[in-house]
C-alpha cells in the first residue's frame, strides 16, 4: 500500500510542477497579446475617428463657402488633434510602448480650433466661412 500512496504522491507532484511551467510561459504570452489587441483597437478606433472628419472636411469643401456640417466620432484615449501638410494627424500611444502617427490627407488648408482631446465622444463641427479662409473643425466633447 505505501508504494501505491508514493506513487499517487509523484504524480501529483509532477502535475504541479507541469502546471507551473505551463502557466509560467502562457501568462507573458497572454499579457503582450492582450497588449497588442488593445493598441490595435485604439489605433483603428482613432483611424475611424479622424477619416470620418476629414470626410465631412470634403464634403463642407464641396459644397463650397458657407457650408457647415457636423459628426459626431469616439477617441478612445488622450491626445491632440492636429493639422500639417495637407493632412489631419493624431498621436496614438500604444500601450506596448511608442506613438503611432495616424493621419489622413485634406484637400484644403484646415485650422483645428480645441484639438486636445481625452477618451470619449465628441461633436465635430465643420464649417468654411468664407473661400479665402481655411476650413474651420471644432471639437466639443458631449
């Protein structure tokens, strides 16, 4: 019988031991996984936020001065919206380290009036006054 017992002993042992060194290699694994799904959902929530305003940018151009519209997007997180070279740009900091530049090109000049912005919805109103002046994006969070 106590052979029996010493046996039974070993292998729960050993299936301790096995479950340590699984559960020592899978949890990083999961950690950085995890990681990297979040900076993907940001960076794509972000995308979306920032092609949906320089699509309603086209479509006040297009309609010419005097047209106005307004959207309303999510920004997952802190940051600044801004203008440069023809292109609306956001900084997304990822959580595994770094910034990600995300931007989408404008077909005219726009000036960003309130580009700080932290995590949550906001209404965007675009207007173009007049055709000499840029367009005009304003960021009120609701």
């Amino acid at each position: 019988m106590d052979l029996k017992g010493q046996v039974s002993a070993e292998y729960l042992l050993l299936s301790l031991i096995f479950l340590i060194i699984i559960g020592s290699i899978t949890v990083p694994l999961v950690g950085r996984s995890i990681s990297s799904s979040l900076d993907i959902s940001s960076t794509s929530d972000v995308k979306f936020a920032i092609n949906s305003i320089t699509n309603a940018v086209g479509v006040v151009y297009a309609n010419g001065p005097g047209a106005k519209r307004t959207i309303n997007v999510y920004f997952p997180l802190p940051s600044t919206l801004s203008y440069a070279s023809n292109t609306i740009q956001m900084q997304v900091p990822l959580q595994s380290g770094g910034n990600k530049l995300i931007s989408s090109n404008v077909p005219i000049p726009v000036f960003i009036n309130n580009g700080a912005v932290v995590r949550g919805n906001y209404n965007v109103e675009v207007t173009w006054t007049s055709g000499t002046s840029p367009i005009t994006v304003t960021l009120t969070a609701t």
